[in-house]
C-alpha cells in the first residue's frame, strides 16, 4: 500500500534526494545528538580516568567513581550508534511502502528520543553532582578537569536535542494517522451526485423556444409559435 505523505516522508519509490535529507530538522537534530555523544565518549574515555602523582592506578576523575565515568562512557557509546541506527531510518524511510511500516518507525522514534532525553538528564545531574563532590586533594594536577566538564556540558544539551526530535518524531506520527483517517473516511462528493437521465423514446422534447412541442401529424409545415399544424388543402 503505497500512501502519498505519510508520516511525514512522500510517496514510497522516489529517488534518494541528499539535500532534502540534510534539511529536515529530525535529522539536523539526529547530526547534533551524534556529535554530542562522540564528544562525550571521548572526553571521558581519553581523559576521565586520573591518578595522584604517588599512585600508579588511575580512577575516575568524577569524585573517583568507577560507576560515573562507566555511565557516560557507556551511554556515549549507545546513543553515539542510536544516532547512526535512525539516521539510516531517515535515509530509507521514503522507501517504506506500508503505512503500518511507516507508523511502527516513527512511534519507534519517539520512544527512543524520549528515553535517550530522560538517559542525558539522569547523566547530567549524576555526572554534575560527582564534579561537585570531588575532592581537590584526589587530583592535585587538576588533570582531565575540561574533559569533565565538556562531558557535563554536553550532557545537557543532549537532553533537549533528544527531547525536540521526541516532540517533532510525535508530531509526524498524529499527521500520519489524521492523513490515513482522512483518507479512509473521506466520500467523494461526486458519488453524492444525481445521475442524468438520458432522453427516453416517451417523451417529446421541448421546442428550442420554450413555447412548445415539435408536432408532425401527417403532412404539415412547422409554426414557431404553435409547432407543427397541418395543412389544409
């Protein structure tokens, strides 16, 4: 089934255009996220990890939690391949011939945006709170301090990409079934119409004048006024 406009992309089989691509503000958004967490990753997975100049083993620059330096490497990591998982979608989403297809994709995009939104605000405040905490005498050198504080940064910014392309991914869904609805239920009002009747072999037609009916009884000759009449001989 193949739907023209549906859920926000043209009809299924046209050609793959790159600037249109481009300039969709989902997938801007989607450009921006992936940056966001490459940054993150690595920031913290170069310079997160810190040591005292008499120890040999190096800890998490993050009040020396093992468990915040793993949640933003991690979570870095993940939305970093969601990003490139949806960007592809976005590529081959005017492919997509099914509605059903199409509507799976797009609540598939708003689930994920909403949960990656929430997953940057847990990272920013927990990531905020270790920086907080952190004591000075643990990393005298004050090593790797801009790598933690450009992972925070972009830990909030994050929140916000993710949570514009959950609104706006909502939005090409309530489009797509108000078009798929309206399609269904629209009647053309054509069919409504009143068919006309072809001229039946019963009834004389009307006189070009209005004044009458054409007449012929026999032989006779044609009165403008009256019709037909006959001749009298």
């Amino acid at each position: 089934m193949q739907q023209s406009g549906a859920f926000g992309a043209a009809r299924a089989g046209g050609a793959f255009e790159p600037l249109a691509f481009i300039q969709q503000p989902h997938t801007g958004l989607r450009i921006v996220s992936w940056l966001f967490s490459l940054v993150i990753f690595g920031c913290i997975a170069n310079e997160g990890y810190v040591n005292r100049p008499d120890e040999v083993e190096q800890f998490c620059v993050f009040n020396r939690n093992q468990n915040a330096c793993n949640y933003a490497v991690s979570m870095g990591s993940l939305a970093f391949l969601s990003c490139m998982a949806f960007l592809a979608l976005d590529a081959y989403f005017p492919q997509i011939s099914s509605v059903k297809e199409r509507k799976r994709a797009v609540l598939a995009d708003v689930g994920t945006s909403a949960f990656w939104s929430f997953v940057w605000f847990v990272g920013f405040c927990f990531l905020a709170n270790q920086w907080q905490v952190a004591k000075p005498e643990d990393n005298p050198l004050r090593s790797g301090g801009d790598a933690a504080r450009a992972a925070i940064t972009f830990s909030f910014f994050s929140i916000f990409t993710w949570a514009v392309q959950a609104v706006l991914a909502f939005r090409r869904y309530k489009l797509g079934v108000d078009s798929v609805l309206f399609s269904q239920d629209y009647i053309d009002p054509s069919q409504d119409a009143v068919p006309y009747s072809s001229y039946s072999g019963g009834d004389a037609p009307e006189s070009p004048g209005g004044t009458g009916f054409y007449q012929q009884d026999g032989d006779g000759v044609f009165d403008g006024s009256a019709g037909y009449q006959r001749q009298e001989h």
